[in-house]
C-alpha cells in the first residue's frame, strides 16, 4: 500500500503530488488526458497568451508552444522517485482501492480526488450548436461575428481578447451586472470600458434557444433572447457557452467508496477538504479543486492540495482561505480580494471605503493607463483592510499586494506608511483617500 493517490494532475492534483514527494510521501498520479488540467491546456495559460498576443494568428501560434514548454516542465518535476504517473482514468474498488483503464489496481492510505471542472451547457434548444471555452481555443480561423451567452469571467475575458483581434463581439447576460463578484461599481466600469472598445451587450436577458441560420454559408447561428419584455435575436458565426462549469465526477465510482454527491453535483466537504460522506477506515479521502466546488480558481485548487498534504504529514499550517485573490484578465484587468462594498454593506459590517483613481498616478499615466480605479475597504479608523477592488493595468498584481496585507492583519495606516517606490502603480495603494 503507498501512502497516497491522486487522481487528476491539474494545478490542485500535480502541486499536492509534488508537496507531499518533497515531504517523503510515496505519491501515485493518475491523469487520462495531458498533466497540467485545463489551466495549463484549455484554461489560465492559453488564454493568457492570447490577452498578450498582438494577433489571433500570432496567439493560436503562441499557444501550443507555451502549453508545450509548461507542459514538459510539469512532467519533468513528476518524474521524482517518490510519484509514479501512471497515463489513466482511475475509478474506485473500494475506499483505498482504485483501478487504472489497464485493470491493474492500486491502493493508498490516503486518496486526493483532483479531477476538476468542465463546461456547463444550458439544458436550452439548440445548445449544442454552441462551443465552451475549450472548444474556442481550438479556432484556426477568426470568426467575424462572436456571441457569447454569459457575462462571467470566462465571457468577460474572451469578449476583452476578441474585440482586440477585430470580432464583432455580443454578450448576453441573464443578470444587472456582469462579474457578480466584483465590487459593482468596478463591474460597471469593466463594462463599460469594453463597451467603448466595441462590445454589444444585452444585461438582463433570458436566453431561450438557438437556431442555425438555414442555408448559411459558412454556417451562422441565431441567438434568441427576451430581455425587459421584448423578443430580441442575434446572428454569429460563434456561439460561446459560458454560464458556468461542473465537476467532473463520471467514471470515478465513487459509490465503491462510499461517496454520496450534493445535489449540485460537487464533491462535499469540511473545511479541511476531507469529504465528509464515504467509509473511511483508516486512511482518510479528500476532493479539492472545482471537484468540490468551493473556489473554482487554480490557485484555490493548488492551496486547497498543500493543506491536504499537510494534515497527512501532521504538519500545521496558517492557509487563509477566507482571504482569496482572484483577478480576471480583460484589457484592462479586474481584480478582487476580499468582500466588495455592496456585501460589507449588506452584512452590517462596520467599515470605511476608499478610492484612488489612476489618472492621478504617474507610472499610469506614462503608461498610457490612465483608466483605473482603486476601492479598498477597511476597518474604522484606518483599521484592518478587509478588501480591495481594482480595475486597470496590472489589478491583479495591486490586489496581491493587498492580499498580503490582509492575511497578515495589516491596517490601511500600515499600508499608508510602508514605503512604495516611485513611480509605480502600486503607489496608487497609499494614495487613497
Ligand atoms: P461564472 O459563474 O463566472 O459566470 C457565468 C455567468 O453566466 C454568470 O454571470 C451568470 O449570471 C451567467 N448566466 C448563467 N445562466 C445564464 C443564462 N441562461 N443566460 C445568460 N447568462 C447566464 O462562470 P464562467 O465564466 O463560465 O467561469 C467558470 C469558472 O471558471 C468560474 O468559477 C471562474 O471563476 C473560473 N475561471 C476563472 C478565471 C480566472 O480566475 N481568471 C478564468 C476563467 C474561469
């Protein structure tokens, strides 16, 4: 018996291999498609590449050479002593057993189950006339015309990178606002700075089905929606699907292992990701990632698979995982940590909000970067920071500086008086008033 399966090697699954191999742990990996998981090849990385790429040629071109070089480094790392990869699906026998496409049967004390997330199409007619996010990526050619249902992130990024390639971009969304987990104000800004780029949007609009366009050549499709009572249609050529991802959990049996699924199909668990249905004798079973539906961000997923290590190693560790980062990559960026001014508010919480606009900012300006704001919430008094908010070049990189300054119990008076150096955007911190 080894001391460990995993199985799936995405960001959650590879990193926890790795962690638990460099703590003396013997790992068994198993992965039926490419390591890495749909970060690396259908997700973060690839569309990374187009955000940075100046044409859609250049960033299909891009794309397969970066998710191969990332691809071949991940797999060197897990050529250690202590993991053995083995290039299948696994599915439970028992509690400690699982069996590898090949027959062979593998058990461990201890069973991460990392298999992630893929796309959740709307049970709608004509559904399968759109394409998820994966499917995009795989595009050789430009379409003219882009429609894509759901202003989350994934369609907020793609509707950003499209635009700048030259589509004709079209975002139906079913709420006010796109990017519910963004501070409103920040959400709107987004919206509308992509509108000003060209992006059509329909906010408040019911979707209702999909229709090729007879005898379309090359094939178009229509997208029928109502929003504020009236029935409205859109042409493309490209429908993208993006309302959404569920957890892949078919194949896995989990029901050898005792495993019972929540009603919204996620993987349950405690707060330290051990599942908390199934026979467990000995040895204990985890889920982390968007298997268990938690975070459904890589760097949750990689944070939630260390912890897990840590418990079986007996080691303790401070994670935050109340203090969650997450940006998302539009031109110009977005991105958050902590509860944004509209739930402070909702929950009572005493607090304080301050802003500071980029316009007012020097590296901003030479970087022609002008548009941007900052929120950042905090304590009473220039207390605790409990939460930033940014929108412009580079937020993600702000808010992982704040980030550090909440999960240490920093004051807004400490981040005013750390010194920042001139000129930077992160000046833009302590220049809120
Ligand atoms: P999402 O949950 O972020 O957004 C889905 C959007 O679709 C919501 O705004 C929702 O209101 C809308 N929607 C749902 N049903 C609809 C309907 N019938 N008609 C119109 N709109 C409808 O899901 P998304 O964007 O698919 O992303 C999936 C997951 O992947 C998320 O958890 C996200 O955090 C993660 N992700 C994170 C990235 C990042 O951190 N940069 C990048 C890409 C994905």
């Amino acid at each position: 018996m080894t001391d460990l399966i995993i199985i799936g090697a995405g960001p959650g699954g590879y990193k926890a291999a790795l962690h638990a191999a460099r703590h003396g742990l013997k790992v068994i990996v198993f992965e039926g498609e490419h390591v890495g998981g749909t970060c690396l090849n259908v997700g973060c990385i690839p569309t990374k590449t187009y955000v940075h790429s100046a044409t859609f040629a250049e960033a299909v071109e891009r794309q397969q050479q970066v998710v191969t070089q990332l691809r071949s480094g991940i797999e060197t790392l897990l050529s250690n002593p202590d993991i053995t990869l083995v290039r299948e699906r696994a599915s439970f026998i028992d509690e400690h057993t699982v069996r590898g496409e090949n027959g062979q049967t593998y058990s461990a004390n201890h069973v991460i189950i990392a298999t992630g997330s893929t796309a959740k199409m709307l049970p709608i007619e004509g559904a399968d006339l759109a394409v998820s996010s994966t499917e995009l990526l795989q595009l050789r050619e430009l379409p003219r015309r882009l429609c894509i249902i759901g202003a989350g992130v994934i369609g907020m990024e793609f509707a950003s990178v499209f635009n700048r390639f030259g589509t004709e971009v079209t975002v139906i969304e079913y709420l006010k606002e796109c990017l519910p987990m963004l501070d409103g104000d920040i959400a709107k800004r987004l919206r509308k700075q992509l509108e000003k780029a060209g992006v059509t949007f329909f906010m408040g609009a019911g979707i209702e089905k999909l229709k090729a366009v007879p005898d379309a050549s090359p094939a178009s499709y229509s997208v029928l929606f109502s929003q504020k009572g009236k029935e409205l249609s859109v042409e493309a050529d490209v429908i993208l699907m993006a309302t959404g991802r569920k957890p892949n959990t078919e194949g896995l049996n989990l029901k050898a292992a005792g495993i019972t699924l929540a009603p919204n199909g996620t993987i349950p668990v405690d707060d330290n990701y051990q599942i908390v249905n199934g026979k467990w004798l000995n040895g204990k079973c985890y889920a982390i990632g968007d298997v268990n539906g938690r975070q459904m961000l890589a760097h949750a997923a990689e944070m939630q698979g260390i912890h897990v290590v840590n418990q079986i190693l007996g080691r303790e560790d401070h994670i935050r995982f109340d203090v969650m980062p997450a940006a998302i990559f539009t031109a110009p960026e977005a991105a958050c940590v902590g509860p944004s001014e509209d739930l402070l508010k909702a929950a009572g919480t005493p607090f304080e909000c301050h802003k500071a606009f980029y316009r007012a900012n020097g590296k901003a300006l030479a970087m022609a970067e002008s548009e941007g704001m900052v929120k950042l919430c905090c304590e009473p008094d220039e207390g605790r920071i409990l939460s930033a908010h940014v929108f412009g070049a580079h937020a993600a990189d702000l808010v992982q500086e704040v980030t550090a300054y909440i999960t240490l119990g920093a004051t807004l008076r400490q981040l005013r008086e750390t010194v920042h150096i001139h000129p930077t955007l992160s000046e833009v911190l302590i220049e809120v008033n």
